[in-house]
C-alpha cells in the first residue's frame, strides 16, 4: 500500500466555536468526494458527501465546501461538540470503478 | 436496518500464518470494498468486489485476497502472514455502481494482530 505520515496534522478547537477541516485532492478527474469521521477503536463513519457539480452541500451542522479550480475540499462544523472529537478523513472518487482514495486524515480536539 | 457487519472482532496470529476476514453488508448493497488501515496511518485500499466481481485491487501483494459470495456477504484472506499485515481490515459497501447514491458505509473493522 502507499506510505503516509505517522503523524496526524491536529485542529484544536474550543468547544461551540466553529471547526473548518481542509482537504486537497490531486485528481481533477474526482467527481465525488466524501466526509468520514472515525473515533478510537472504530470503523469510519459517513458525514456527508457532494458532487462536483455542486460547490457547497448543507447537512446538520456540518456543511462541506467544494472548489474545484484549486481541487480543495473544506468540511465546516458548526458549534463544535466534545463528541465531535474524532480523525476526519477527506476521500474522492474518479467515477466508474476507479477506487476511492482517502485522504491522510485530520485530527480534530475538542477543549471544554 | 443492520449496518456493515465483520466477523471476527478481533484475532492474533503468527508470522506465516493464514486468516480469513468476514464481512456481510448492508442489505440491498451489492458492492464490498476492504481497507487496510495499520495504526495512526489512512485507510489503504484492498479489494473492491460488485456482483460477485472483482472490480478493482489496491497495490498490495498476491497473497492478499477475497471473494463475493451470492449473498453478497466477502472474505478477505491472507496468506503467509508478516509482522507488518498487523493492522484494523475494514469492510464497506455500498448501493451498486450507477445507483442514486453509492456511499461507503463502513464495518467496524476486524484488528489483527500478527506475532
């Protein structure tokens, strides 16, 4: 498999302030790109997703934001929660059967 | 509903040992993707099975390998085992290519542990 950092880039965050978690992506062929959130000990979990014919998709209190000239993805948390406490992978899709390719992750830290 | 569901939960084996991983997906999901993810690292792509297809493989070796059952239920196995397969396999699936929406929903993965 391909090497990444052992390292995670980590957001610290004070609890009810808004999180901005960033992600570029390399292939500009990517037509769909997709939030996971994954705590300790689990399988990742679904946030949200967006095509590219879309530039900003809204869910419950996270919104995700596409801009596809500097191939830069952005997932936004509004009034950021202690459960909100997890590794955020970014990940796109070409379309067809190519893979999906996720991102090294970022770890967010909620502070009370 | 029951989500993506993987058996075992956990397992330890020794070097040069096989395993077999189990994964059943979400019902009416036809698609079964396995990650590797080793510790602190991002999810490694294995295998991508759709209607009891292999569809596409990640860039790991031979001995790595799977199958789609009818029911859509997949085994990921692993040959000759190494110190460094140590790592959380996770299984996701999804609605098949071309529906309204194929998102991965993930397992809660399976940890092996190689000695």
């Amino acid at each position: 498999g391909e090497s990444v950092g052992l390292h995670l880039p980590t957001l610290s965050v004070q609890e009810g302030d808004n999180s901005i978690i960033n992600c570029a992506y390399s292939n500009s062929a990517s037509d769909y790109f997709i939030w996971y959130k994954q705590e300790s000990g689990k399988g990742p979990q679904f946030i949200i997703d967006i095509r590219s014919n879309m530039d900003k998709r809204q869910g419950q209190r996270v919104t995700v934001l596409l801009n596809k000239t500097v191939k830069h993805l952005s997932l936004q948390i509004a009034a950021t929660q202690p459960g909100d406490s997890a590794v955020y992978f970014c990940a796109e899709r070409a379309g067809g059967y190519q893979k999906v390719t996720f991102g090294t992750g970022t770890k967010l830290q909620v502070i009370p | 509903e029951a989500g993506v569901t993987q058996s075992p939960t956990h397992l330890i084996k020794t070097r040069g040992q096989q395993v077999t991983l189990r994964c059943s997906p979400i019902s009416g999901h036809t698609s079964v993707y396995w990650y590797q993810q080793a510790l602190g690292l991002g999810l490694q792509f294995l295998l991508w099975y759709d209607e009891g297809e292999e569809r596409n493989r990640g860039n790991f070796p031979p001995r790595f390998s799977g199958r789609q059952f009818p029911n859509y239920s997949s085994e990921l196995n692993v040959n000759a085992l190494e110190l460094e397969d140590s790592a959380l396999y996770l299984c996701a699936s999804s609605l098949a290519l071309g529906a309204s929406t194929d998102t991965q929903y993930f397992g809660p993965g399976t940890r092996l542990t190689v000695l």
